[in-house]
C-alpha cells in the first residue's frame, strides 16, 4: 500500500474540474474495467501515477509525437533505414 494512505489517515474529499466529454471518458473506463465507481477508479489511477511514475512531461510529449508520425506515414520500415544509412541486417 501507499505510504500516502494508511490505517491512520483521515479520509477527505476532493474536488476538481473536467470536461464534459473527459468525464463521459472516465465514465466508460471505470464501468468497462469493472471498478465498483468512478472514485474508486480515479483513487486507484492517482495511487499508481504516485507509486508508478511512468512518464515526465517531456518523454510524453515525444510519445505524442512519435504516435502522430505513425499516423500521418512519417515513418519508414527498417529496410528503408538499412538503404537510407548504408547498413545492413547482418552482425559482423
């Protein structure tokens, strides 16, 4: 468990803001993934962003990114890379 919750800490409540159409997101998420609610699902989204920091700023930014070339056929395969570079498939 979290070092941030346990048997001693008081339960409060927290407000904040969405978008309609975030919310209309969370909600299928939460009942698609068989969560018992929508705050039972976002406490366990929040615990893991805390223990499991998976990305900064930055590195999804770059993702993004990365997603939309892959999109937009801004790629090449790795035979048009070897061609491009000069290299080859085969280890020396």
């Amino acid at each position: 468990m979290s070092e941030a919750a346990t048997n001693d800490d008081e339960i409060v409540t927290v407000n904040f803001k969405v978008t309609r159409s975030f919310l209309n997101e969370i909600e299928d998420t939460w009942q698609g993934r068989g969560f018992n609610s929508r705050s039972e699902f976002i406490r366990y989204t929040l615990r893991d962003a805390v223990e499991h920091p998976t990305f900064d700023r930055d590195e999804l930014v770059a993702l993004l990114q990365a997603e939309e070339d892959v999109r937009e056929q801004r790629t090449m395969s790795s035979q048009e890379t070897r061609e491009q570079f000069g290299t080859d498939n085969e280890k020396e």
